[in-house]
C-alpha cells in the first residue's frame, strides 16, 4: 500500500516541474483575510479565487515573506489552461465530459507546513500506481476536472472514472469517518453477516 506521508519527494518533483513552467506562486494570504476579500456584502463568495498574490501589495506581500509568513502555493489556473488547451475524461456512468478546472480558480496544490494536496497526490498516486479506472464517490466528480488538467501538464497517463452515489443516513447526511458513520467492522460487531452489509451497499439509500 502506498503511503503518501512516504513520497514527498514525488509530489515536490510536480511542483518543482509546475514552477519551471511558471505556473505556482505564493499567496500569503490567511483563510480569513481571503474570504473577507473576495465575499459579497451577503458573505458568499463573488468568484472562485484567482491571482490572489496580486491583492497584496509588492511591500506587504515582500515583508511577509521576509518574516516567514505561512502561505498557499496555488496554480495560476488561467495561464495553466492556455498551457494544456481544451481537455476530456470519461466517467463511466456519465460519459464523456468536457474538463472544467477553472470552476475552482487558482486551486491550493501545498502549503508552507502541508507538501501536497489531495489533488495533487491522489493524482500522482493514481499515475506511478498504473491505475486505470478510479472509483470513487460521486462527491468527488467535480474535483476530476482539476486531476485532468494536472495530468496534461505533468504528462501523466488518463485513467477511466466511475463516480458512485453514497451511503447515507436516515437525515441525509453521507456516511463518513468524520462524522463518526459506523464503520464495516462496526456492523460486524453488531452481529450484521457479509450478505446484511452488501444488501446495505445501495447507492443513495436511507440507513439507519
């Protein structure tokens, strides 16, 4: 099993090959300040963020760098898709579609104390892993339109997806680790056989 916390040096590699092509920066921006920035009087966000090392000014944004400030490396999206030109994938249950990364504006690929990003990982995991079809829930399905474009700039192979509707509770909420959902070895506990837990596995059904 592949432990990302194990190739760092893998996913700095991208990002050296993503700065060589001019296509990183530094926004130094916190979390708050950023959406204080870019929200409507209403608090919801106007734009996806793009170019946000330019809303600081070359003074500020100098002297939070010389004191070490925490920052996000993003990808200036823009210029990355005048790089790659119009892309695709397919998804198996919803055929082929047109890749849409700048829906996210200049995604986030690491941080000064974080080495990597999920997209970023999970994309080179997939890629050095010889994966060809990727399943996974369909709250993910927009992410791959930023997977596709990273895989066109660092010249990685296209696998198949299949996006699969999810395991929910009684109030809709989707099953997940973080919001304590009883895990398999939970229900197993329980006394659920291997049949009870597959008859469970229905996409987008009601548990209790």
């Amino acid at each position: 099993m592949r432990r990302q916390s194990e190739h760092f040096a893998d996913y700095q590699a991208a990002l050296d090959r993503l700065g060589e092509m001019g296509l990183l920066y530094r926004c130094y921006l916190s979390r708050r300040e950023l959406n204080e920035t870019l929200s409507a009087p209403h608090g919801a966000p106007e734009t996806a963020p793009t170019d946000t090392d330019r809303l600081l000014s070359d003074e500020e944004r100098a002297k939070r760098e010389e004191e070490g400030a925490s920052f996000a490396l993003r990808l200036r999206m823009a210029r990355a898709m005048e790089r790659t030109g119009p892309l695709t994938w397919h998804d198996r249950g919803k055929g082929a579609q047109q890749a849409r990364p700048e829906i996210f504006g200049d995604v986030v690929l690491a941080r000064r104390d974080i080495p990597t990003s999920y997209h970023l990982s999970v994309t080179l995991d997939d890629a050095l892993q010889g994966v060809t079809l990727v399943t996974r829930g369909e709250d993910l399905f927009e992410a791959t339109h930023i997977h596709r474009l990273l895989q066109a700039l660092l010249g990685l192979p296209v696998p198949d997806y299949q996006h699969h509707g999810l395991l929910r509770d009684m109030t809709g909420k989707r099953l997940a680790k973080r919001h304590q959902s009883a895990a398999i070895r939970d229900l197993r506990a329980e006394g659920l056989t291997p049949e009870e837990v597959r008859g469970m596995a229905v996409p987008d059904r009601f548990v209790e």
